[in-house]
C-alpha cells in the first residue's frame, strides 16, 4: 500500500444502515462516520448492528481520526463501541458533537473521548492527508462533506444531503463552494444514493410547515405528532405550528427529550419560555390547547407512540376526536409495524393523519432525488465515481446517472463492504479487499452472538427443545432410572403423552447399546436417534439437549 492512496468501506455499502467508510494514503487512515442499524425480525435477540473493525484494529496506529458528517444514528450509533476498542479524536460540527455526546456519557466514555468542533470553513492537517469541509443540506441541522486533499488528487465524500434551495434554517448548501472544487479537479466522489430510485427533486422541508399549520388549525382537540428525534427542523415547525395556534407543547420519548434539549441548549431551536410543560401535567389544559411531539413514528413496540396507541400511557391517553400526525415515511421494513400502531389509534377513535408523504404533505426527505444527485455530480465533475448509502438497485441507477451527465464508463466502481480501490500513478483499481461485515450488539456483549448463536436461536423460536435427562450407573453405564423428556416450544407434555413415552423408551434402548459409561457417544447417539425419530414423526426439528448424570 505504499505511495498510494486507498478507499473503502466497512459498512454503507449495499444497505443503508451503519455507515463507515475509510480514506488511506499511505500509513495515514481518516475513518468518516461510524453508525449502527437495528436488527430486523430475522436476527433473533440482537439489539444493534454496528461495523466490524478488525481492519481498524490491526491498523489503529495508523489512524488519524473519526471525522462525522452528521448526527443521524446511522452515521454516529457505533461511536461509542468503536471507542472501547479504539480510542480516536472525533472531529464533528457543534450540534453533532451534542448527540454524540449524549452516547458517550451514556456509556460513560464522555470524560476519555478527544470531541473536536468543525464547520465548513475548518481545515485539518492529519499526517499527509489535508481536510475542508462544505456545508449540505439535509434533515439535520450542521451537515458537512468532506474534502480530502491528498497527493493523489482530491476525494469528497457529500454525507447525506439533497438541494434544499428555501431551507427552513437557513443551511443552504454551499454550491459554490461545491462548484470550486469541480474547477480544481476531483479524482474521486464518494456519495449517497438512498432516493437514486425518485425522479425529481426533493421538495423542500418548508412544504410540511405550511401543511401542519392546517392541520393544527382543523384539530378539535388534543394533538398527538411524531416524527423522527433529530429533525430538529420539522421540530421546529411543529413549534411554529404550535405557538400559531396558542397551544402548550409536551415531549414524550426520552430520544426526543434529549436531542430537544441539546437542540435548545446549543442555539439550533427556539422554544417559548411558557410553551413546554411536563406530560404528566397535560390533563390539566384543554384538549384543544395541548400538542404532545412523540418518538415512535416508525411503530417501534416500546416508543411513546405506540404504548400511546394501546393506552400504556400512564401520564397521557388518546381519545375519540384526538388528532394523530405520523409526519415521517415508514423505512422499508417498518410497515407492518406502523400498520399495527396506525389501527391501534383508529380503535381509540382519533383522527389519523398518516400514509404516503405526497398525499399528507407531513413529510418530506432528507435525501436527494435523481435531479439533487445528478447537479452534485454536475458540480464535482469527478474522474471517478463510487456510489454509497443505498441497496445495489439504488447504487446501479446511480451510477447510470453519473455516466449521464458525463463520468466515463468504467470509472464508476459499485463494491461491497471491505472492497478497496486503490489509486496510484494516474490509475484506479479495485483487485482487493479487507475483512468486513456486521458486529452484533447484544445486551451488553458486543460481538459475542456468531452464526452458531443465531442459527441456534432460529431453531429454537421455530421447532423448540427437548431436554431429555438421563440417570446412569457411573460404573457400568446402565439407567439409573427411565429417562425424563422436557418439553419447551415443542408440543405440550399433556397432549403428547404417547409422543414423550415413545422419546423416553427409544432413549432408553439408545442407552442400552452402549456397555460403558461414555457421556459424550451417549448424548451424540440420542441426538442423532431421537432427532430423526422426531422428523418421521412430526416433520419439526426441535433443538435437542441430552443431560447424563452418572452416579
């Protein structure tokens, strides 16, 4: 790897969900955004998924920061595991550093973290790679791309973004700036391609603000809205909403307590003194003067929005003629969840104000259209292309839209997590790879649920276990006593009677065979007998746990 320059990504790469993405010239490693995702119903039992960072660990001398585009979970919700393998300074903008922040007291890692505040105009010297930045507009106040000045040519990396030209706090994105870099020359434009599908493009998030002013106008009484913690600028407008309809606002949610109190806190929203008051106090207002802002937008089970939707609200209830605004799009694979919650609340009697967000108008994204996709490429004129932050469909159209408005064919590179291309000598190539993939966070245990773990709680949520404990003479082998089968997600003991004494008398001719007291071939043989026993029987395959006591 010497005299070259080397990009790649440890996740973002065909997903969306848990962003880290790497920049190495040299002995000289700049790791941009470190972020996790939630398991889906498939990955039993796991909590988070973060990057795998083997590749950072072997290499941690070598590496001269985490530099953050914004603070979106997807982009900052592996930091704090990240730092208990490796302790780097984290460079971000001031409202970013403010959620991160939050994690790090979380998982008191606060007072040993090296936080560095940047803006668009900072620049940084790490080792041989320089750094500036550019503001972009996304949902999500002090966004930044990220230039990397190497002695190879420049790579910017765009974050999140879309052009949001009537930005609703005033952070327009810096296209001249963005302009100048395309006239200095670009080798390389690392960006996302999450609406790469949506032709178009993104309207601009002050459309929702003028749709809430009339539904909280039209509401009859108390009005329930939830929509994603840190857009602070639709939280905002559900203020500016609020304080234009003479209406208290409440926050439900510890993610949407925290990040408003940091967005207050460091200048990025204004409330009025006499607006908020507590949930528990809400009751003691007219319904038609209360607007409760909620977490739980995407039907999550244990969020504010949806034990609101089964009345396990113990400080605020929904009642018929109560108005209910869902201002955020479901993320793919969040429907049923948000179905569930969404027939929850017609059950309560409220008015629901949910669905797609070009018929609602409660919502709008924070990722540029095909239109937003093709200027920034139109801007940054790069001679190569990767495309991120997207499914494969997603990085495939955007790279058709990259060689629309000019990159050339073959210089556009659609990789997996842990493929490098590497630069040198005017040539890009991409003959390699680092070792990549997902990190399950469970409980507290970070990495310790594998393949064996999961696929043996797979079998245990679909077919059960038996347990099947076996007394034998330590001397000679014989049974002790007859064998005693437990059954747990299986069948049931009383309704299979004849099925568990079938277990048990085949346990016991198993246990026969054997003329020595050998536990090891004796737990193998019952699997093995009474696994396929079980499959004739019953076409299920319960997990199968044999204990032998000698005495």
């Amino acid at each position: 790897m010497d005299n070259q320059l080397s990009v790649f990504a440890l996740g973002g790469i065909n997903e969306i969900g848990k962003n880290m993405y790497v920049i190495q010239y040299e002995d000289d490693i700049v790791v941009i955004d470190c972020g996790a995702k939630f398991a889906d119903g498939n990955i039993l039992g796991v909590d988070l998924i973060i990057p795998d960072i083997a590749y950072l660990q072997e290499n941690q001398d070598k590496i001269r920061a985490l530099i953050v585009t914004h603070g979106h979970e997807d982009h900052i919700g592996g930091i704090p595991y990240l730092l208990k393998k490796i302790n780097i300074p984290i460079y971000a903008s001031r409202f970013t550093l403010g959620l991160i922040e939050l994690k790090l007291k979380e998982h008191k890692l606060f007072r040993e973290s090296t936080l560095v505040e940047i803006h668009s105009e900072s620049e940084l010297q790490l080792g041989k790679i320089d750094v500036s930045f550019f503001k972009v507009s996304h949902s999500i106040p002090d966004c930044l791309g990220i230039v990397f000045h190497t002695p190879e040519g420049k790579v910017v990396h765009t974050g999140d973004f879309k052009f949001d030209l009537t930005p609703v706090n005033d952070q327009s994105s810096d296209i001249h700036k963005m302009a100048e870099l395309g006239s200095e020359g670009v080798l390389l434009l690392i960006s996302e391609s999450t609406n790469a599908e949506r032709s178009g493009s993104t309207p601009s998030e002050g459309l929702v603000g003028r749709h809430l002013d009339e539904a909280f106008k039209n509401a009859k009484r108390k009005i329930f809205i939830s929509t994603f913690a840190s857009n602070v600028n639709r939280v905002q407008q559900i203020v500016d909403a609020a304080q234009r309809t003479n209406r208290r606002l409440a926050l439900l949610g510890r993610s949407m307590i925290n990040v408003v109190s940091v967005a207050i806190q460091r200048g990025y929203l204004r409330i009025p003194n006499w607006m908020l008051i507590e949930a528990r106090d809400v009751n003691q207002f007219p319904p038609e003067k209360v607007v409760i802002l909620c977490t739980g937008s995407q039907g999550e089970h244990l969020a504010a929005l949806s034990r609101l939707s089964s009345g396990n609200n113990r400080d605020v209830k929904i009642h018929p003629e109560d108005t209910v605004i869902l201002a955020a799009s479901p993320i793919p694979g969040n429907e049923k969840d948000v179905s569930r919650v969404v027939d929850n609340l017609f059950r309560l009697g409220a008015h629901v104000i949910y669905g797609s967000s070009s018929i609602t108008g409660m919502h709008v994204s924070g990722h540029g259209y095909q239109e937003d996709l093709k200027l920034m490429l139109t801007l940054m004129q790069p001679e190569y292309f990767i495309p991120i932050h997207g499914e494969y469909r997603m990085l495939h159209i955007h790279r058709q839209l990259a060689e629309a408005v000019g990159v050339e064919k073959g210089h556009t590179f659609i990789l997996n997590n842990g493929d490098v291309v590497d630069f040198g000598k005017g040539d890009a190539r991409q003959t390699r790879s680092v070792p990549a993939g997902d990190t399950f966070v469970d409980g507290i245990g970070i990495g310790e649920v594998g393949a064996i773990v999961l696929r043996d709680r797979k079998q245990l949520s679909e077919d059960g276990m038996l347990v099947i404990v076996v007394t034998i003479n330590k001397s000679d082998g014989t049974l002790v006593s007859s064998p005693d089968t437990i059954s747990r997600g299986f069948v049931y003991a009383k309704d299979a009677e004849k099925l568990i004494k079938d277990i048990n008398d085949l346990v016991a001719v198993t246990i026969s065979n054997f003329n020595e007291a050998n536990v090891y071939g004796m737990k193998q043989a019952i699997k093995k007998n009474i696994g396929q026993f079980l499959f004739l029987q019953t076409k299920r395959k319960p997990m199968l746990l044999p204990i032998i006591i000698e005495i």
